[in-house]
C-alpha cells in the first residue's frame, strides 16, 4: 500500500488462520506501531478466494459500523442506560486503513494484488492471560472476576445493539489494547436475524462455546438453516466468563471425552454436539458456585439458561444484582493488580504483568486428494507434560497428499496441519518416557526464522502400532519434499485405514 513497513521476523508474526496471516508493522509517516492482517490468496481456489474477498470487506463493513455512535434501538431488550456512555474506540478494534482499488472501494491492492486490513495493534488476548494465570496457579480474585465478566459482557452488549452478532465469541477473540480489553475477529459477524446456511464457509465457531440450539442446528439434517438471533452470543459470553473462574473452558473435558472414547474426530465431534443440543441444565463445575454464588446465579439464571427463549439479553445481565452490587467500589486486592472499575467504560485487564502472546501458526489442510496414511495416535498437548495422562489426546491424523502430516482439531473445528512436509526432512524420531507406554517424540530444526522448531510427543495404543508409527515418520522424514510417498495400502497405525 506504500505506507508502512510490515515486519517479517519471528517476533513480529502475530497469528496465522487458513485465510489470513497478521503481522506486527508500522506507519511510515506517523512511526506508529500497527497490525497488518494479511489475506492469501488462494489461486487453485476460485470458491474459496470468493470467501476471502467476502470475509475482507465484511471486516472493513463491521469496523467501521462498529465506531459510529449509537442508533435507536427497536429492541428495548437490548439496551441498558449504562450502554449509553460508552464510546466505541473503548470496545471495539479500531480500523487503521484498508486496501482499495481505484475508486476507493475495499478490494485487493492494486499494485501487488493483495488484501489488506490496517488496525490498532494489540498486546494479548485474555486466553493469554487466563493461561498465564493458569500456568502460574494464580486464581483470578472474585472483584476481578466481576469485573472482567462486566467488561465481556457490555462489549458484547453494544455489539448486539448495532443489529449484529458475532457467532464465534471465545477468550482469544477479546484482546487488550493499551489497557482495555476489545471485540476483534468480526469479520464473520452476521445482521440479527438474517439466516446462515450449513454450508456458509465464512461463517466460524467453536465447539466448546456454541449454544445448545446452534449444536442442534449442526447435527438435525431437516434443519439446512438457523435463524441468527443475539441469544447465540449470550450463551457464548456465558461459556467465556466461567473461566475467569476455572481458568479453562468448562466444556473441553466433555470435548476430550468423547474424543478419548470415539472411533474419529467425526464421531466425537457428533456425539459432543449431540449431547449439548440435549442438555436441559447447564453443566457447571461446582468450583463455580464455591467460588461466587452471585456469580453463579447469574451464570444460570440469565447467560447458561438452556430454552433460548427464556434466556436473558446481555443488556437484562448488566442489571443483574452481581454486576450491580459494589459497583461504587473497587476491591483492594483488584486495585493492586491494576484493576480499575467505571459504569460508563469497559474496565481494562491488568496492566501490570507480563503477559506473553501465544501465537497459532496452524494452517488448514485443504487438500482434495486421498490422503496417503489415516489412522489415529495420541498426541501430547503443546507444553502438556508427557508423565500426565489427561494430557494426551486421540487424534485423527493423516499424511496428505503432499506430504503433510494432519490432524483434526477440536477446538477450531477443522483439518490442520501439524508439520508441513517440507518441514520434516532431517527430523529425529526417539523414543520418550511418558503416562503412555509406546510414546515417541518428533523434532526437527526449523530453519524458517518465521516459525518455531517442532517438538512433538506422540504414542500409539500397541508395540505393534508404534512401530508402524515410527517406521513411517522415519519414510516421511527421508523422502525429499517433491517426491511423492507410493505406497499408500498401509494404514497409519492399527489394522484397518480409516
């Protein structure tokens, strides 16, 4: 766009999605720090690069609608006074600059024919913080909490009263910006009421934060449609606040469950949507209710009610007695963590800790092709420790057509790739002493400065499996990236290909 320089290191790489990529920049003129989000192209592609060009100017269309003042709203539901002093540059991701073709319309830019979407650059998400006070054992404080649920819950609630919801509200998607926490990740917001077809690729959600009818709307075949009403958003505001008390999400152990148990990422994935589009009460740990009862009223007396239609409106949450009471008064412990509280204003997360930004780099596996080995393994978690059982997850995995090794990921609810194959020539295979008995550990150097080495521990169920493993990551990592793997009748681990 010839107006600011993008940084190309390790360090200045923010996140990468299958569609987008964000990288750390500044503004040539003014010096400002700024985030730059990337659009691929996708040349093989015309359907999808159709869906990347929708996503980059719905975007644009949400930001810029999202900083304009309030409008009247129809829905007197969805409004409480408190929303009317708000100023949106508080709640919302402010958009910097955008790529435009010659009339000024939002499009690929003309000279290097890429999209481009210029905003505020921020520092974490508040799943960075929360892991961080995980992986410190540092409870949130209960005046915390409610401060926190506060700041969620009215960002969401203007959010609705602009006619919009977000449909993929979760801990990553709200993020701190120079000590206030904001809404991104809008452009697979939809208008209120507007129906969204089962084959809509543009529209993204997450499995552990989707309310129960949008499970039902997944798994009932009669229903090829759902109509997009702000009490989706509610539920998942509800799933988000819990874990400011539990610290992770409350549904994943139900998620690995199923996934422990189920013969397929497909099988668990139906059977977790299944038994959460039949839930009548929502099920809470009871950490919940001991840590705050008021808290926990609110949880199942407003956001967690299962019957949408008796479920409150976030703008009916924000009177609820929890948020209410002490709302004059700071809690002591809060003030030295950096809390602050304002009735007209979304209070910030901590100023005051170092929080480091956990950064995804998993791309989508998009491949047409028969991939080339299918099986299942048990991988460990990302810094899960190998001597803890809870740590290991069944996978569905595969080597792709080209090379790849793939998995299915629960969370994002989509094929990625593990370790691209260009990326497993000269990798070591070893043995590993783990919970589980037949585990092995993947490493290899990664010589791209942009990407972290791999480092992966996985295990199979019999000697016999793990030797079958084993065998064919050793072929993997010998055979050069532009040659292909013949021999494709032996499964990746057990005696049936999946």
């Amino acid at each position: 766009m010839g107006k600011y320089k993008m940084g190309m290191t390790k360090q200045d790489l923010m996140g990468e999605g299958t569609s987008s990529i964000c990288r750390k920049g500044v503004c040539l003129e003014t010096n400002q720090e700024v985030a730059i989000k990337v659009y691929k192209a996708l040349k093989d592609s015309h359907k999808g690069e159709d869906v990347r060009l929708q996503k980059f100017r719905r975007q644009i269309s949400v930001l810029k609608m999202l900083q304009e003042p309030f409008d009247t709203v129809s829905d007197e539901t969805l409004w409480h006074p408190q929303l009317a002093a708000t100023k949106p540059s508080k709640l919302f991701m402010t958009l910097l600059d955008y790529s435009t073709d010659s009339s000024g319309n939002p499009a690929p830019d003309p000279i290097d024919g890429v999209m481009y979407v210029v905003t505020e650059l921020a520092q974490y998400s508040l799943k960075d913080y929360l892991a961080l006070r995980r992986d410190q054992g540092k409870s949130l404080s209960r005046g915390a909490v409610k401060n926190i649920s506060k700041a969620i819950i009215s960002v969401v609630a203007v959010l609705l009263t602009k006619g919009l919801v977000h449909l993929d509200l979760k801990p990553e998607n709200l993020m701190m910006f120079n000590g206030r926490l904001k809404l991104i990740d809008v452009d697979g917001c939809v208008p209120s009421g507007s129906e969204v077809s089962i084959q809509d690729s543009s529209i993204s959600f997450s499995p552990c934060y989707c309310a129960p009818e949008w499970a039902r709307f997944l798994i009932e075949e009669s229903e090829s449609k759902i109509n997009v009403r702000p009490h989706l958003d509610v539920w998942s505001v509800g799933m988000t606040v819990c874990e400011l008390a539990t610290l992770d999400a409350v549904l994943k152990p139900m998620y690995a469950n199923f996934l422990r148990n189920g013969h397929s990422h497909k099988e668990a994935g139906f059977l977790f949507m299944d038994w959460l589009g039949s839930i009548a009460k929502a099920p809470l740990p009871k950490s919940i209710e001991r840590f705050d009862d008021g808290f926990h009223k609110m949880l199942v007396n407003g956001l967690l009610v299962c019957d949408q239609h008796k479920r409150k409106t976030l703008a009916q949450c924000l009177s609820d007695p929890y948020l209410e009471s002490d709302s004059h008064r700071v809690a002591s412990s809060d003030r030295v963590s950096g809390i602050e509280h304002s009735n007209s204003e979304a209070p910030p997360l901590p100023m005051n800790e170092k929080v480091d930004r956990t950064t995804r780099n998993r791309i989508e596996d998009t491949s047409s092709k028969a991939p080339l080995y299918k099986g299942t393994l048990w991988k460990l978690n990302t810094d899960g420790n190998p001597q803890d059982p809870t740590h290991w997850l069944k996978r569905d995995m595969w080597v792709a057509f080209n090379g790849s090794l793939c998995y299915f990921s629960i969370k994002e609810n989509k094929r990625l790739v593990l370790v691209d194959g260009s990326k497993l020539s000269g990798a070591k295979v070893t043995k590993m002493s783990a919970a589980r008995e037949h585990a092995f550990r993947l490493e290899c150097v990664n010589h791209d400065e942009h990407e972290k080495d791999v480092n992966i521990g996985f295990s199979a169920e019999s000697p016999e499996e793990s030797a079958t493993s084993v065998q064919l990551v050793h072929l993997l990592v010998r055979i050069p990236p532009s040659k292909e793997v013949r021999s494709r009748e032996k499964p990746f681990v057990g005696s049936q290909p999946r």
